[in-house]
C-alpha cells in the first residue's frame, strides 16, 4: 500500500478520478458455514466518495493522497 488514508483526504484514483475516503474497512469476525469464528482481515481497504457521486470501495495500493479536507458531520 502506497499510504494510509484517514476520514476526509482526498485521493485520486488513476480510472475513477478524485475521491475522498469516508472511512477505513478494518477487520472484523465473521462466521464461516459451520459457526466457526474467522477474522477477516479489511484494512487498506477504503470507502472512497468519488465526485461523479459513486462510492466505491478500493485497496489503497491503486490510492494516491491528493491534500487533507476536514468533514463536516454537523
């Protein structure tokens, strides 16, 4: 991964354009068929908003930082 990202950066991404990241997927536990307990691993996974109005959820590796924004969630 190129960089880790936070809530509100902007990135751009060589096909979809500019975005800013929402949020990280991080890991969390999840079931597998039987009931068993798996760790899934999402980090470096990014919810990015891009400016066509598209959310989309990418691998930072195909990320580049653009400049930090601060979020409003008044």
């Amino acid at each position: 991964m190129k960089g880790s990202f936070k809530a509100g950066e902007v990135v751009y991404h060589s096909r979809l354009g500019e975005g800013t990241i929402l949020d990280e997927w991080g890991s969390w536990i999840d079931l597998d068929e039987r009931g068993k307990e798996l760790l899934v691993n999402g980090a470096g996974i990014f919810e990015v908003q891009f400016k066509s109005g598209e959310s989309r959820s990418i691998n930072g590796c195909w990320l580049s930082l653009r400049h930090a924004t601060s979020l409003d969630f008044g």
